[in-house]
C-alpha cells in the first residue's frame, strides 16, 4: 500500500517542495516557480476534463478568471478572508459550471468547442463591462492577502509552501480519480460513449461531474492567483488565457498524471529562455510549441514514459542475461 502511494511523480513532488525553497533562495524565480503551481492546478482541472474524458473545452480561463473575481470581490466588500473567499467562490463557479453542463454536454465536437469559447466570451463581457463591480478594463486592485490570524503569507517561503502544498493535494486528488472506477468510465466514454452506455454507465452523468469538477479545480487556481498576484484584470478571462491554458495540457501531455506539471513548466520556463533572443522571442517560443506538439504528440509525459520503459527493458533483459548464465 505504501509503495503504491509514494510513486515516482509523487516522490519527485515532495522532492521539489522539500528542495525548492533553499535553492531558489531569495530569487526572482519563486514568482515564476509560484505561478507555475497556481496554473498546475486550473491545467489539472482541463486534464480531466479534455485529456481524460475527451471533453472539448476552449473557455477553461472563464473559470478560472470567475474564480478569481468572486474571491477578490468577496474578500475586498465583504472584509472576508480569502480562504473561506476561495472555497465560496469555488461553490459558486461549481453551481455555475453544473447549470451549464446541461445544456452544454448535450453538443460535441465542434460544437461543444464552440460552447465553451461562447462561455468565455460571455463571461470575458460582462467581467470588463462590470464597472465597480468588477473594476472593469482597469480590473481589481488592493486584494487581501492569505492570512491566517496575524500570520500573513506574504513571503516567498510561506507563498511556496501554500501553492505547492496544494498542488500536491490537488494532484493527489486528480491521480486517485483517474484510477478509481469513475475514472475508468471517464475514459470509457472518451473512448467510444455508446459502447460505454451499452456497459452502463451513465455518459451524461460522468460528463456533468467531471466538467463541474475541473471548472472548480480552475476557480481554486484563479482564487490562489488573485490573492497571491494582488490584482487582477480581464486578461485572465480571455480566450488568449484559455488558449494558454490548453497549449500548457497538450505540451505536457493530455490524460497523463504529471502532463499538467511538465506542461506548465514548459510553458512559463520556456519565455524566460527565449527572452534572451530578444526580437526572435516570439519566434523561438512557436517554433519550440510546434516541435513538441508534432513530434511528441503524447507531450513531455510521453517521452518520459518512453525512457522508463526502456529501461525497464534493459534491465529485464539483463537479469534474464544473469539467469541464463
């Protein structure tokens, strides 16, 4: 049982939460490594819904971007702390993505991209067109920090262990799903649905939980963004973000365990070594994406599972060696 739990992704997890801190030091790099962990999160959320069961969403940022929003707002108006901000706003993204799952899942295809483009145009409208509400093209400002008592989380260290901590979990969370008996009828259905209904499960059903559970895996990502970036504005709604957001599930690898991981990664560390190319930036960063997508279609997680097996092979090959002689 413990050697099932403590498995190589989770042990490297534990391994870069225990190491990361005295490595990075005092560097500006705890800001990228932290929003690289809030984005984990929302990315995990999209996993299961288009990596494992095959959901086609483009709007995964109105989630994420809600989330964030409802938390800033009811903290900053309602003088509430951003925990219990977060977990109310994660209620009320996963009532909204409930109610619209109905409708929503009915399509497919194109048309469910569609669906979930017009989700996030929706939401990108009336989140820049709010005026105080929302603050706004300007967005919201002078957003409360995560505090618990007197204790404030306004250091690198203690920002660190909240987001990652949580990544862990989340993780953990997403792992158990994928192999529990929902998960195996998750992937069923991205399989082929009438073959799944004829062996009883319930397609309609299974798509309206997972959709509700990875938008609200996106609100808790946009609740972590707002009071640890302190400001938000409509960017994080955009289609632009959502496409950011897929581009991080496809580089990391669609329906694997530790994809959203190495995705995110890839996707926020691989500007930081382009910027140094100044005016081919741009360039660098496509042409990077482009490889990976074509050449890796099953992402980092793909290649990654390619070298374990090799050298499992290998290794069978020489204890069969050793026996023989």
């Amino acid at each position: 049982m413990i050697k099932k739990f403590f498995t190589w992704d989770f042990n490297l997890l534990l391994l870069f939460i225990l190491v990361a801190p005295f490595i990075l030091g005092e560097s500006y790099f705890f800001d990228t490594i932290n929003i690289i962990g809030i984005y984990i999160i929302a990315v995990i959320g999209l996993n299961l819904i288009l990596g494992v069961a095959g959901l086609i969403s483009m709007g995964h940022a109105a989630f994420f971007g809600l989330g964030a929003y409802f938390s800033a707002y009811i903290s900053i108006n309602l003088h509430m702390n951003p925990f219990f901000s977060v977990l109310i706003s994660c209620a009320l993204v996963a009532l909204i993505a409930f109610l619209l799952s109905f409708p929503l899942l009915r399509l497919s295809g194109y048309f469910l991209a569609l669906g979930t483009i017009a989700i996030g145009v929706i939401a990108y409208t009336l989140v820049n067109g709010g005026g105080d509400l929302t603050g706004g093209p300007s967005g919201l400002v002078a957003i409360p920090e995560f505090s618990i008592g007197n204790f404030s989380f306004n250091s690198n260290n203690g920002n660190f262990y909240l987001i990652w901590i949580t990544v862990l979990l989340v993780f953990l969370l997403s792992k158990n799903l994928m192999n529990s008996k929902e998960g195996r009828a998750m992937k069923a259905i991205h399989s082929d649905e009438n073959a799944a209904a004829t062996f009883g499960i319930d397609v309609f059903g299974t798509k309206i939980k997972i959709f509700t559970l990875g938008s609200t895996l996106g609100a808790l990502a946009g609740g972590y963004y707002a009071h640890y970036m302190l400001f938000i504005s409509p960017e994080i709604i955009s289609l632009n973000a959502s496409i950011d957001i897929l581009i991080m599930s496809f580089l990391g690898g669609l329906g694997s365990f530790m994809g959203p991981v190495f995705g995110a990664f890839l996707f926020q560390v691989i500007p930081q070594i382009s910027a140094m190319a100044q005016e081919y930036e741009t360039l660098i960063q496509g042409v990077i994406f482009l490889l990976v997508i074509i050449f890796f279609t099953g992402g980092v997680q793909s290649v990654i599972d390619r070298c374990i097996s090799l050298f499992k092979h290998k290794k069978g090959n020489k204890n069969t060696h050793n026996v023989q002689v």
